[in-house]
C-alpha cells in the first residue's frame, strides 16, 4: 500500500499494489508438496523478504501460506500485515486460537506461551512452511488446534527424511536449525538461514536426538496450552474493567 497526498493537502489517497500471482496455498492444495528446487527458490523469496521487513524493525507474527503470493516466476511478496508490529512495541500480541492472533498451524513455540515474538518467530514458520512444500506435510499434527499447539511444544517434529525420502541429511538440518523449539538455537537472522539454503552442500549436519528420540510422542501437556491461552488473555480482561470503572465514574 503507497500513501500520497495531493499539493492542496486537501486529500489523503491511498493505493493498494496489485498482485499477479496465486496464494502459496492455492498452489499447494492444488499440487501437493512440491519439486525440491522450487521449494526451495520460494523459501529464498520469503527469506529475502523477511530480511527487509526485519531490518525496519517489523515482525510479520502470522506467516502462513494464504500469506504468501506467488507469481509466475516463483517471485514473492508478503501479504496480510494484520498483526503486525514494530519488534519494539510495547504490546501483547498473543497467537493463539482467531484468525486476529495467529494460525496454530504455523506459529512459533514461544507465541503458543503467549510470548511476543520477534524476527526468529518469523523463520520458524518459514521453516514450517519449508518443511510443508518439500513433504506436502506439516511437521506437528493434532485433532484441534490445542493439539497440534501441544505437539509442537513438547515432541520433536517428524524427521524431514521420513517425511519425504527425498530430503538429504543437509536439507534436513537446515530445517531443523529453522525449527529449534528454542529461539536462541534458531537461526538469528533470516539472511543466515538463506546462506545455508545457498550452500546446502556446505551444511554441517549434528547428531541430533530429534532423529532418535522423535517416536515418543508426549500428549499430557493439553492443560497448559489452556493455562497459556488463559494467562495470555488477563491483560485484555483487566483493561476491560477498568473502562467499565472508569465509565460508571
């Protein structure tokens, strides 16, 4: 969206970029996972997007693929900026359950504990999304989206290569270095996840426990997505009785 204003200073107009393309959702309900270079050169688009966008201080916080515009080319542009915010704002922003708040789906385990975010949560969902178009499956399952919120903070994902055979021990870890439950092991910066997508061949891959220990499925932690729902909706309850108050005065 481009902003102008006329000589007279009279009007305001605001003109919203027209986008030729189709929704990264559209492509992959319509085609399943996808060939591993084109994944991958989309991944990049998004990367390199979220690069600028975190440069200018903004996080997304609700990357998904109805978010994500994909021309003929395979170029992309990020759309739907609703919940967005300056990494610097002074405000709640809780992705949970409404479509105002996040996707459980997509979000990052820190936001799934009420937590705001910041430019690593952005990459998490890149890795998802990643993870999505390479397998045509998402990494965390569940019957409601407490489930699948439950999955993500407690089990390791489904290996990549299980997922999809195809997937080598380097791509492999680069997704997992993308979807560390920890923000800290994350990649720091959506440019130095781009690097290794650039240089797969030159990934370092670990011995990681994920590969061993991922069939342990753990399902006991239903009440404390509630309890993080419920503690990450007191600062809205409490605003709202104090306008009451301050209304009846």
């Amino acid at each position: 969206m481009r902003v102008y204003e006329d000589p007279n200073r009279s009007r305001i107009y605001m003109i919203l970029e027209w986008c030729e393309g189709r929704l990264l959702r559209q492509i992959l309900s319509e085609e399943g996972k996808l060939p591993q270079e084109r994944a991958i050169h989309i991944t990049l688009g998004i990367l390199h997007a979220l690069d600028y966008i975190h440069k200018q201080g903004v996080v997304h916080r609700d990357l998904k693929p109805e978010n994500i515009m994909v021309n003929a080319q395979g170029e992309i542009k990020l759309i739907d900026f609703g919940i967005a915010s300056s990494e610097g704002a002074k405000r709640l922003t809780y992705a949970g359950f409404t479509a105002t708040m996040g996707t459980p789906d997509y979000i990052s385990p820190e936001q799934v504990k009420g937590k705001r975010g910041d430019g690593r949560s952005d990459i998490y969902t890149a890795g998802i999304m990643l993870y999505e178009m390479l397998s045509g499956k998402k990494p965390f399952q569940g019957d409601s989206p407490a489930a699948i919120m439950n999955d993500r903070l407690l089990n390791h994902p489904v290996p990549p290569h299980v997922a999809e055979p195809s997937i080598g021990p380097q791509l492999q870890e680069i997704l997992y270095r993308a979807l560390e439950r920890d923000p800290a092991k994350r990649y720091a910066a959506a440019r130095e996840f781009a690097l290794d997508l650039e240089n797969i061949d030159r990934v370092g891959v670990e011995d990681r426990i994920e590969l061993r220990e991922w069939r342990n499925r753990k399902s006991d932690g239903a009440r404390k997505i509630f309890l993080y729902v419920g503690l990450a909706f007191i600062p809205f309850v409490l605003f709202g009785l104090l306008v009451l108050v301050l209304h009846h005065k």
